[in-house]
C-alpha cells in the first residue's frame, strides 16, 4: 500500500504475462455496511477505488482496508533487521490512524533531504542543515510518541498471547528503543543529539540519530529473544505480537481486522500451530489462511474452517 515498505517483488511481477493489467475487487465489511473495494494494477502503478469512489490518497484506503497480513518472512522478524520490527509495528498504527502512513511519509522525505545535504556538501549547506534539522526533529517527535505508546499498550496484551502460544509460563517483555538517543544511551532532546553528533554525521554523510533507528526489544524469561531464544520461540514471539495488535485494534478502535496469513502454520511445530488455531477461534475474527499441505487443511476443517482449494487459477470450495 506504500512505497515505505519496500518488497523485492515488482508490481509489474503481478500481472499475468501477456496481459496488461492485475485487478483485485472484494465486498468487505458486513451484512448491514458492505464496502465495495477495487484494486488495479497496471504499468503506471496502482489505482484503487472505495465504494465506487477513486481513492486520492493512500492514508484513506489502509484505513478502510482492516487486513494484517503475515508471511513466514514476518515469523522471522525478532531475528531480523530493526527495521522489519519498525514496519510491523507502523503497519499497526496505521490501521488505528490514518495520519500515520502521512506522518511515516513526511519524516523520510525530509531525512533522504538532510541525508542527501550530508552526503554531497553543496555551497551553503550548512544554513541549509540548520533549517532541515529543525524540520527532522519536528516531525520525529509525533512519530516517536506514536510508536513508544504503542509498544506500552503492546506490551502486556503480547505478553499473554506468548503464554497461549508457546504453551509454556516463561513471560515475554517488549519494549520500545528510541533511536534518538545520545551515545552511551542516554535520553535526550533529539535536536540537541543532533548538533552534539553534527560533526560526525558529516564525516558519515547520513543522520545517525532518530526514528529511523527505533527498534523494539523482546525478551523471554530476561533472555534477548533475538539472540539467544530458539526458532521456534522467536516465531512465537512473532505471532504473539500479531495477536496483541488483533487485540490491541479491537480494544482502541472496537474493530478485528481480517488476517490473510500465508502458509505461516506449515513454519510451526503442529504445538505451536495447534495453540495458534485455538487462539484464532477465540478471538473471533476473520482468517484466511494458505497452505500446501494437506494435513494442515485437515487441521483448519476441524477448526470449522471453510475450505477453498486452488488449482491452475480456479477456485473450488471444498467445503
């Protein structure tokens, strides 16, 4: 939905060859408020449509768009880049808050500005970094306050969908990493880290300081998951923070989202998948789940599931 977060797949990899164009269309919402919703792909980008109506800005859609999606790349998160654990969690915001997507927006174009002015050191650069820096840190606060209120919201509801998943009493913290911190890791103005790192960013030529460097850390029983947890605690704590966002979006906005998780069961021990199912139940939201695998459909059908099977681009319903 955003050209924030970056995939390795071209849209252009998504049309059928030969073909022109990829369209998705769906009816989303309820019996009593269905929502028309269209999607097109075609070689000058995306065009999307709301009830009919064409979508301006991408903000509108997401929020009217309730999905999360989790692939087995997401169960490999806690391990993964900073920057993959920044994108889930905006992701998230976004679904609560449209101005999020905006605000994400806003602060990298000014921080490719700044870090472009480090870089090439053009005539006058300096009143110029001057003039960005005030920009930057104006804009990062909003963003910073955002992502740090909702790690605390996060916290406590990740904490007991770990205990349901993983099946054992071990207890799982989070916590929210500014990246604006001064070196030594002591808190301050960003504005004021800035100037004391100014030197060293130009030497860089790249704003060391900021939300781009947010991280979130997540600890099991006091022990940092992402070096020292196994697989398939780490991928338990990765679906463990997807619940809590479930849970976090009904509790603030009274909304499940629909969750589309890619062939993310046939990555778990059946344990762990077993868990998973049963949690899913008791949420009550809508899941659509992928799988290669037989025996796990086998699973979902027990679950009540309805059962869709594609063969060659044709779907048949199972069940």
């Amino acid at each position: 939905a955003s050209d924030v977060y970056k995939r390795q797949v071209r849209l252009r990899d998504v049309i059928r060859q030969g073909c022109d164009w990829s369209q998705v269309e769906i009816t989303s919402g309820d019996v009593n408020t269905p929502l028309g919703q269209r999607v097109k792909i075609h070689g000058g980008g995306r065009t999307a449509w709301l009830g009919g109506r064409l979508v301006k800005k991408v903000s509108s859609y997401v929020v009217n768009c309730l999905s999360m999606a989790f692939t087995p790349d997401d169960l490999s998160m806690i391990k993964g880049s900073p920057e993959r654990r920044r994108n889930f969690l905006d992701r998230a915001l976004m679904l609560h808050r449209a101005d999020h997507l905006e605000r994400v927006r806003a602060f990298q174009r000014v921080l490719r500005s700044r870090n472009s002015l480090l870089k090439e050191k053009r005539p006058g650069y300096r009143e110029m970094l001057d003039s960005y820096t005030e920009q930057l840190c104006r804009l990062a606060e909003p963003l910073s306050q955002a992502r740090r209120q909702a790690v605390e919201q996060l916290a406590p509801l990740a904490r007991r969908a770990y205990e349901s998943i993983s099946g054992t009493s071990e207890e799982m913290t989070v916590t929210y990493v500014s990246g604006s911190r001064r070196q030594g890791g002591e808190k301050g103005d960003l504005y004021q880290v800035l100037q004391a790192v100014r030197t060293r960013d130009e030497r860089l030529g790249y704003t060391s300081r900021g939300p781009q460097f947010d991280d979130l850390q997540m600890d099991i029983a006091g022990r940092d998951a992402r070096k020292l947890a196994s697989q398939g605690e780490q991928r338990s704590c990765a679906l463990a923070l997807l619940m809590a966002v479930v849970e976090w979006l009904r509790d603030m906005d009274g909304r499940l989202p629909v969750l589309l998780l890619d062939d993310v069961s046939s990555e778990l021990d059946s344990g762990r998948r077993g868990r998973l199912f049963s949690r899913l139940l008791e949420m009550g939201n809508q899941v659509l789940l992928t799988t290669t695998d037989p025996q796990y459909a086998s699973q979902l059908l027990a679950a009540e599931a309805r059962l869709l099977e594609v063969d060659q681009g044709v779907i048949e319903a199972k069940r």
